[in-house]
C-alpha cells in the first residue's frame, strides 16, 4: 500500500454545493445574525440584509449586512455598530 494521496478537484461539485439551498440558508442565517448584533450594538433597527446570487464563480450566493435607515448610517460612523459585529 502506497503513502501517496491524491485529491481531484470536482469543480461541479463544489459549485453544486456553493449553488445549493443549504449553502443559502446558512449564508443567509449567518447576514441576520451580523445585522441583529449591529442593531443591538447601535440600539436602532436600521441593519437589514441582502441575500442574492452572486457573478463570481457561476452564481455562489452571497449576503450583506447594511444599513437602511440615517439612524443606523449614523451609529456606524459614530459607535462602528456594524463593523462591531463582525468582530463579535
């Protein structure tokens, strides 16, 4: 028996993963989480998410945190409510 390891890459795989509802449920979970820690780091609920579909790599999806209202713009400017909870 060999010691040597071969990995082949599945490209089709991984992109049927990074496509699936799972991958958007968890990415999406994940965006609310940072937004609802940023509205408690800001005491304002003006951090929503934006889940969608991304170009990079055949449709991955991606999410944003960000804020909707000038209350929020101003707690992250002023208190980093948002940045504060990327690093929570």
């Amino acid at each position: 028996m060999s010691d040597d390891v071969r990995i082949q890459f599945d490209s089709a795989g991984f992109k049927a993963l990074l496509e699936s509802d799972g991958v958007c449920d968890l990415v999406t979970d994940t965006a609310e989480d940072i937004a609802q820690r940023a509205n408690a780091n800001g005491n304002t609920d003006g951090f929503a998410t934006s889940v969608m579909r991304g170009g990079y790599g055949g449709g991955r999806w991606i999410a944003f945190a960000k804020s909707t209202t000038a209350e929020a713009t101003k707690a992250e400017a002023e208190e980093k409510a948002l940045t504060r909870a990327l690093q929570e």
